[in-house]
C-alpha cells in the first residue's frame, strides 16, 4: 500500500505533465525525483519535459557533471542555461536575502526559456523540510508561479531520498551541495577567487573523510563542519588535511565540535513570515 503523501505527488505529476513542464534540476535528489516522475509520465502522454540546469559559477563544478550523469539516467530534455549570479551588485555584496535575489534571478531565467518554448507548466524542488528553516529564495519561487510538487504533498528530505531509491536513482543517497556563498558570513563580499579555493579545500576533505562536509571561512579562520562520526578519521589525518589546506592559503583550520549542519550561517537571523512557502 503506497503513502498517503506518496499518493499525492503522484496525482501532483499527473497534472503537472498533462502538459509540457519546465523542471529546475540541479541533479540533487529533490530534482531527481521530480524529473524521473515527470519524464516517466510525460513518456505515456507524448508531452515533453525541459530539465533545466543553471551552470552556475557559485556551485561546485562537480554539480553539472552529476547533473548531465543523473539527466541521461532519467530521461526529459536536459538543458544547461549559462548564468553569473555576480553580475549583480547587489548580490556581490551577500546581503541577509542573497539566496531570495539569486532564486528570483534563476527562476526568472526558467521563466524566460519556458516562454521561449511555450511551456506554461515550471516546477522545482523544494521540499516539506524546507518550508521550516531560513529560505528566503521560497518567496521568489511563489512570486513567479513556480510549482512545488514535493512540499505541496509534504514529503520531507529523508522521504524523498527513500522514494528516489525505491526508484532506483543514483542520486538518492548523494550529499546535498549548496550554493558556495553559504560557506561566507553575511556581508562578506562575495568573490570567485575565494571560493573557488573553498570548493578545493572542500573536495580535499571530501576525499579524505567523505560524508557531509562544509569548509565555512570567517576572515582567516576556515571551520570544517563535519558528519560526528567522521571525527576520529578527521582527528586522525589532522596533519595531513591541515597541509593541504595551508597550501591553498587557509591561515587557521579548525574543526566545529557540532558537526556538520545545514544553514549554520544562518544563526541568530529570524525568518520573516513571508518568507515561508
């Protein structure tokens, strides 16, 4: 017997693919889901689907290589839109509402190239789980019409990683990676050349420890946030990960003894009601 909740984002996608969607994918579990419902339905009824990936140079790049991976697993029509969030000003500056300025610039971005192909229907990822904590890019999701099938049925992040592997889909048990400006406090201007050394720092510690790891830098100090399990390993090869990350030009490593959490940037702030889906 299928969930309730199962139940109704199955009717959601029905819907949703009675016509042609546009669908923001990013290749994360959330996406996945979404686009491999979509393009199962879209298949029966001969409507298409737009998976749409914003090559973003605030995202790591190993996002868009999983995202064509994940795309050619699934099916639709996967298209790479090319984007520079720092183009804006107001952005470079990382302001409290970044993730609302560059959400409305994205989303406005799908909005354009589903004009450009007659496509009315668009859709994204946010889930159940999302609608509790700091998100202030779900304002700009509901501004601009966008669907939100997985928080409309209610799943949360471990339901939907449980319905991408019954599906089978390779990206269920993927950790999630956010935008790379979370990795700086607010007001920290914003620039490339920073975080492109964040993100190598990130994938050495990706390859040494593995799990959920973020690399949060605050002046000259970088903290690693990561899984508590994975302590031991951290503390164990401590000599070695505090080299490597010297060379890129970190001054001082030091590790968070509360371990990885998402939005840890985001304490002390106090969400607006608007602001929630």
């Amino acid at each position: 017997m299928r969930e309730p909740k199962t139940e109704k984002l199955e009717s959601i996608m029905d819907a949703l693919t009675d016509q042609d969607l546009a669908l923001a994918f990013s290749g994360g579990v959330d996406s996945s889901l979404l686009l491999k419902m979509a393009a199962d339905r879209a298949a029966k009824k001969g409507t298409k689907v737009w998976a749409v990936t914003f090559n973003s140079r605030l995202h790591p790049a190993c996002d868009l290589e999983n995202a064509r991976k994940v795309a050619e697993e699934l099916g639709g029509i996967h298209v790479i839109l090319e984007i520079d969030e720092l183009e804006m000003e107001e952005i470079r500056s990382n302001p409290v509402n970044r993730c609302y300025l560059c959400k409305r610039n994205l989303f406005q971005t799908l909005k354009n190239f589903a004009g450009e192909k007659g496509v009315q229907v668009l859709a994204e990822g946010t889930n159940e789980d999302d609608l509790h904590v700091y998100r202030p890019g779900i304002r700009a999701v509901k501004e601009l019409g966008i669907r939100s099938p997985l928080a409309e049925a209610g799943l949360t992040k471990e339901e939907v990683r449980r319905l991408a592997a019954a599906f089978g889909i390779s990206a269920a048990s993927r950790p999630s990676t956010p935008c790379m400006a979370t990795r700086l406090p607010y007001g920290a201007r914003l620039d490339y050349g920073i975080l492109k050394k964040i993100e190598a720092g990130e994938e050495i510690l990706r390859r040494m420890i593995g799990g959920n790891i973020r690399l949060r830098l605050h002046g000259q100090v970088a903290r690693i946030e990561g899984d508590p399990e994975r302590f031991p390993a951290i503390l164990q090869q401590s000599g070695e990960l505090v080299r490597q990350l010297k060379e890129l030009g970190f001054v001082y490593i030091t590790l968070d003894l509360e371990g990885f959490r998402s939005g840890s940037m985001d304490v002390g702030l106090e969400e607006k009601e608007t602001d929630r889906a």
